[in-house]
C-alpha cells in the first residue's frame, strides 16, 4: 500500500490574514515572555495587547485563569495559554470558511 500523498493547497486570501495573524501572536508573545524573563518589575502592556488580540477565547482565559491550580498560575503559562488561543483561532478561521463553503456548494 502506497503513502497517501496530500496535494499542497495555495492559502488564498483568508489564510493569509491568519498566517499574519499567528505571527503577530507568536511575535507578542515572545515578546512578553522575554519581558517576563528579563526586566524585575514588568508592567506587562504586551500581555494586554495580546489579551486583546486573542479576543475572544482569550478574554475567556483570562476569566478562568483564577481556577487553575496555584502552581500553575505562572505569567508565563498564562502567556502561553493566550498564545495558544490565538494559534487556534488562526487555524479555525480559515477551516471554518471552507467548511460552510463547501456546504453550501454541496447544498446547491
């Protein structure tokens, strides 16, 4: 049995905007979590702006962050967290898109 060979498929328009998009959270980040690291007393404005840009999964994050474990209530992994939500927001867009343009292909 032969590997199964997927074709590469052009991004268009809309992936475009999401690949920009996850390298601008990927981009804030980093970023915070190097203020994070580095500087004693950070006035994290960063981490708003990524707060913001991974609105609205990260808006419900950013609620539920109290019920997590003490151990886990690092800066960092809130971070992370944010920046995991804007990936999949990234991802789900476009998929989301081609999904109901197909469906509603099929249903014509």
């Amino acid at each position: 049995m032969e590997p199964r060979v997927t074709k590469f498929r052009e991004p268009g328009p809309l992936g475009c905007v999401a690949l920009i998009y996850a390298g601008l959270v990927l981009a804030v980040g980093v970023y915070s979590i190097v203020v994070l690291l580095t500087v004693q007393d950070p006035i994290l404005l960063s981490g708003v702006a990524l707060l913001f840009l991974t609105f609205p999964i990260g808006w419900g994050i950013w609620q539920l962050w109290d019920v997590l474990p003490v151990e886990l209530m690092n800066p960092i992994v809130l971070v992370l967290l944010l920046m995991g939500a804007g990936w999949f927001q990234a991802w789900a867009g476009p998929y989301l898109v081609r999904h109901v343009k197909r469906r509603r292909r099929d249903a014509d």
